[in-house]
C-alpha cells in the first residue's frame, strides 16, 4: 500500500447514506481519490478519508501517530486491511459488496473510536477495535439465544459490581469468561463464577463441570449469583442496555476496547437486534466455595466418567452464603 496524499475535501453531512458517493477520479496503485471525514463525524480533526481502492472498492484510509507497534493486522473474510508501516497508513476495503451496509457500520465505529484516543496509539486501537469486528465477519450472525443472554448478563452485573472497588482495567481483564475459562473472573488466587437462577421459587443452579467448584488450598472460589427472569416489555432492560450500562461505567478508551473485544468474543455485538427480549433484575447472592460446598470432586469420579454436569440447591447453602462487600473486601486483600 502507497502512501496517500491527494485529499478531495468535499463535505458531507451524516445523513448521506453512501460516503463514498461523488468521489471522483481513477485509482491506482499509487493514488486513491479520497474525501476528508467531515467534522461531524470527525471533529478532532483526524486523519481519516473515505476513498475508493484500485480494485474499485469502498475502502477508508486512517492515517495514525505514533511509533508501530508489534500488534498484527487482523485478517477476515469480507473485509480487507491492508498497511503502510512507513506512511503510518492503514486502510480497510470492502471485499464483499453485499457487507456493505455493516462495512459502514464498522468505519462508522472506527471513526468514533478515534475522537477519544490519543494519538499515539491510534493503531493499537484502531486494531483492537477491527479484531474485535473480525469475530462479526467470521461468523453467521444469529445473535445470543436466551440462554447466551441470560448467562452474559449475569457476568455483566458481576463486572459491574467489581466496578465499583477495581480500576476498569483490572476488572476487564479479570474477565475470562468469554475465553471459556473454568471460572469466570480471575484475581491471582481468588475467582468468581458467576450463575443466574429465577429467583427464589428456584433455587437451583446447574454446575457444568466437575472442575466449576474444584478448588485447592491455595484458592478462594465465590458463587456470584444473580436472579434474572424475562419480563414483559417495558418492564425490564434489553440485552443491549445492559451492555451499554457498563459501558457507561469504563472510563479508559483502552479498557473500553478491550471491554469490546470480551463481548465479541462471548458472541455480541451491537448490530444484533436484542430489541424482543428485556430482563428483569432480582436479587444477587454471593456463596464462599470451600471444600465442604456441596459439589462433585472429579478427584474421586470413576476414571471412566471424563465430566458430569449437576444441580445445586441454594437455600441448602446457607452457611456459605456471604455478602457482595466481604466477597470485595477479600479481593482487594484487606
């Protein structure tokens, strides 16, 4: 990829539908006739341009500050990245003309994403947020079922209330739910594995995994669980809400990112109608796990038996129930 200098800086106002309308003249492998990003969209001002590939594409053009960072260039079916290290250029171009309205979306984002970066790390955030877009283009977009949005709403509550003793970056890397970890929050030696029940008519939770409430002497495992039931409309917060409730709440654009990157791994994504479904939020009960928490022991199954999945009563664990506040105070090691 050349470096590209020729701007065109025709305006364009947030309600055109095609960017990448009216601009003129023939590309190649040494220019790309380009538009200035307007200052709706752009108003700091960055280096970014719509523009039109070689091949003909729709393509944007950021060019970022900064020293090049080891960090890849994302590779993904339907969209193309290409980079100049030396002109400090990336560029993404859409390959499949049927993307285009989600090509958009994506540039859209990028744009927006970089109003609040500084710019010296533009393109590790520019990449964090296009590795976070690649997990959209490789896969069949369905959206979260019931049960994937019960489950990473729960997670959500419990990362909200970390929220409130850590810094937003420790929280979201503390997060490794999304990477199908045993448990669902890691600090050093202490986890939280996070569950969702319907409340107190069913106490219930389903363990998956013999490993789920395995710990040894140098661990502490919490329960964090959290009742959510659907609700009529109206009455609840959508899928989509609870994600923005926590975002609202991360004030570092690099822990945001990172934040963005967790929730394309756990399957979400914005674009995804949640609209359908809302979820009402009862009361969050927290349990300290120790040896003798009602739980199977994969050190004592049958060799035969390679995993197990299982049901525990809560109101017969009562004695290890403990509160929000000792389960924070016990991670901050007070």
């Amino acid at each position: 990829m050349t470096h590209v200098r020729s701007v065109m800086t025709m305006s364009l106002r947030t309600t055109e539908l095609d960017p990448w309308r009216g601009i003129k003249g023939i590309s190649s492998a040494s220019y790309y006739p380009s538009r200035r990003v307007s200052a709706d969209l752009n108003p700091k001002g960055r280096r970014i341009d719509w523009s039109i590939s070689e091949s003909g594409n729709r393509a944007l053009i950021v060019e970022y500050q900064g020293a090049v960072d080891s960090s890849p260039v994302p590779r993904f079916k339907g969209m193309r990245i290409r980079e100049d290290k030396p002109g400090h250029l990336l560029m993404l171009e859409l390959t499949e003309p049927s993307m285009r309205d989600v090509f958009l979306k994506v540039c859209l984002d990028i744009i927006a994403v970089l109003q609040s970066i500084p710019e010296d790390i533009q393109r590790q955030a520019c990449l964090h947020r296009l590795e976070r877009w690649s997990v959209f283009f490789r896969t069949e977009r369905i959206g979260l079922g019931a049960k994937e949005q019960k489950g990473l709403i729960a997670e959500l509550v419990c990362l909200e209330n970390l929220l409130t003793s850590f810094d937003s970056h420790t929280v979201i890397a503390s997060w490794v739910g999304p990477d199908r970890a045993v448990h669902d929050f890691i600090f050093g030696q202490d986890a939280i594995e996070v569950k969702s029940n319907r409340g107190s008519g069913t106490p219930n939770i389903t363990i998956s995994s013999v490993d789920q409430l395995t710990v040894n002497e140098k661990e502490r495992l919490f329960l964090f669980v959290v009742e959510l039931n659907q609700s009529a409309a109206g009455s609840g917060l959508t899928m989509t809400q609870y994600v923005e409730r926590v975002r609202n709440r991360i004030a570092s654009p690099l822990a945001e990112s990172a934040f963005e990157e967790k929730l394309a791994t756990a399957g979400y994504f914005d674009v995804d109608d949640y609209s359908g479904m809302t979820w009402s939020q009862g009361m969050t009960r927290v349990f300290s796990v120790t040896d003798d928490f009602p739980h199977i022991d994969g050190s004592l199954l049958d060799p035969a038996i390679s995993n197990a999945t299982y049901r525990v009563n809560l109101d017969a664990c009562g004695k290890f129930e403990t509160t929000k506040n000792e389960l924070l105070t016990t991670l901050r090691g007070v």
